[in-house]
C-alpha cells in the first residue's frame, strides 16, 4: 500500500458555504458533435446562475475564447468582468473529475487534494493532460495541494461533510482504477484525505457509462441525513435491476440512519439508438441555488418538485443538459465547489 499523509483531511459537504465555483468553457467538437453552441449556452445559463450566488473561476484556451465565452456570458445578463477567466491548457470540461478536490485541514485551512487522473481508467488517453489542473489551481490560488497515490475522479464519491461517504464498487474497485489496493486499503484513502469513517458501497452505475459507476448519477446526499436516489419504476428499462438493487442495498446499509428519497428517472436515446445515463441526481448545490439537469422528459417536472423540497431555502434552477450529456456527463459532472 502506498504512504499515507499524516494529516488528517475532511471535505465539507456541498452544501457547505462556498468561496467559488470552477468551470471550464466548452469547446469540443468531438464531445460535443455538432452541438457546441448550444453546451455553451447552458455553461452560460449556469455561469448566470451561479455568479448571483458565488464567484465563478473559469477556464478557457486563449484570449479569443475569454472574448467568445464572454460574449455568450453576457447575452445572459451576466457581466463578464465579474467573471475569474483562467488562460491555461485543457482538454474537456469534466472538471468534478480532473479538477482539484478542496478539503480542510485539522485547522481549518484549506487544501487541495489532488488524486490521480487516468482518464476513467485510461479510456480517453488524449483528455490524460487534465490531470494537471489540481496544480494550477493550486498555483493560481496559493491553495497548498496534497498528492496521494490513489486514482478517483470526484464523481465517485459523495460526501456528508461529517464522515459518510456514498461509493460503487464497479468504479473503485475497478481494474483500471487502482488493481493493487484492497477495499480496505482504499478506504484508509477516503479515511485520511477527506475524512471519511464510514463508506457505503453501492455496486453499479447506469448502462452506458463509460465512468464505470459514477455514484453523483445514483445517489446524493442532500443533507447529513437525507440520500435521494435514482430509481427506476419500469421493469422493462436496461437500469431497473441496477437502481432497484442499488436502492435496497442503501436501504440496508444506511440502518434507518438516512432517510432515502426515491428520484424518477429520465429517459433519452443517443441519435444513434443508444440509450444516454441520464439521471436527475447530476445536480450541482451552490451558495443560494441549485442546478438541476433537465432532459425535456415527462420526469422533469416531478424531479425539480422532489429537489425544491429537498432544499427550501435555494432556488431550484433547472438546466437543459439534453446537449451536454453528449459528453457523458451533466451539471456536478462539470462544477468543482471551492468551499470558504
């Protein structure tokens, strides 16, 4: 097993006050085939969003896309001089993955743990240069940052803020993602850099993506005690099987310490037939909102009034993600809360 840092790590929880959220602009034609303006148009709406309610660090390449992002930004009403921009080289925009993870120290003090990035073990070795990013936030910020052995992207895992931590075995214990470590010795991991106690391990995630089980597409804390999870209710869907059992297997491990909250599922086929893991649990809780994907399905509406009751006291926003998801993933799949 490799060394483990002395210092002792906790990640606050998403809902905890947030200093910043960090994006970065769109711009692939390759995840995003012939729909690349209408992915900035919904980063756009988020960015609108979010900047009434925390500051917005962003990414983009050069200086002609800080002036086409800040074009697009300000058709929304929102002053791109508000804006952080950060000029720097990436390769996508899942930033929840290859971005940095903020924890706090036994002191308070902020930190950057930065974990190994292989490309959702190494299927896309061309977007392997993301992993870079931890660092340069890190340096732009002069956020200390704490390397560890282990590869997790932050998609993985779900945290309480106060020691539980919601996982899949299909991800982390994945082949391609760290072979040589034991449940347990992953767990010592979670333990040590983000203050995990208590890990509750799911088994798999949706058909069809390729992150191999992403827990922030199954289930969410959405307060210490409070777990919405994806369910399917149709017998005839490739994901009822998987949901329902991973329901009844949160059911059986949270022992009555969490209340779980059934989510409806969405539903949409790919153009080319293939059925997209889509999920409602892909939001994204900031300061005084909360983006929720939207996919135009009939769930939509039920899944924003299970949200809205869930957090009373954010505005639910509600984000067209039937573009974005083209790319795999949603709303958390691309924010990265830096907490105050």
């Amino acid at each position: 097993m490799s060394n483990i840092h002395k210092e002792k790590y906790l990640m606050p929880a998403e809902w905890a006050q947030h200093r910043a959220t960090w994006l970065a602009w769109p711009y692939d034609t390759e995840t995003f085939p012939q729909r690349v303006e209408r992915v900035e148009a919904a980063v756009a709406q988020m960015i609108n969003a979010l900047n009434k309610s925390e500051q917005v660090e962003l990414l983009v390449l050069d200086e002609g896309m800080k002036l086409r992002a800040s074009e697009v930004i300000k058709s929304t009403g929102t002053d791109p001089s508000e804006i952080n921009f950060h000029i720097t080289e990436y390769a996508d925009i899942w930033l929840r993955d290859s971005g940095p993870i903020f924890v706090k120290n036994s002191e308070g003090k902020i930190a950057i743990s930065n974990w190994q990035f292989n490309a959702w073990g190494n299927k896309f070795p061309e977007l392997l240069i993301d992993g870079e990013i931890p660092d340069k936030v890190s340096k732009w910020t002069n956020i200390p940052a704490v390397k560890t052995d282990l590869v997790l992207e932050g998609g993985a895992i779900e945290i309480n803020g106060t020691g539980t931590c919601l996982t899949t075995e299909q991800c982390l214990l994945n082949k391609n993602r760290n072979p040589e470590n034991t449940k347990e010795e992953i767990e010592q991991f979670l333990h040590s850099y983000l203050g995990i106690t208590k890990t509750i391990w799911l088994k798999e995630g949706l058909t069809n993506d390729h992150t191999d089980g992403h827990i922030d597409e199954l289930a969410r804390f959405v307060s210490e005690n409070q777990i919405v999870c994806a369910y399917e209710k149709n017998p005839e869907d490739e994901n009822y099987e998987i949901l329902k059992y991973n329901f009844e297997l949160l059911t059986e491990e949270s022992d009555n310490r969490f209340e779980i909250i059934k989510l409806p599922m969405p539903h949409m086929y790919y153009e080319d037939g293939k059925k997209a893991p889509v999920s409602y649990t892909n939001f994204y809780i900031a300061n005084k909102v909360v983006l929720a994907p939207t996919f135009n399905d009939l769930n939509d509406s039920e899944a924003l009034k299970i949200l809205r009751s869930c957090f009373p006291e954010r505005e639910i926003i509600s984000i067209d993600c039937s573009d974005i998801i083209y790319g795999g993933g949603a709303i958390h799949c691309i924010t990265q809360q830096q907490p105050k």
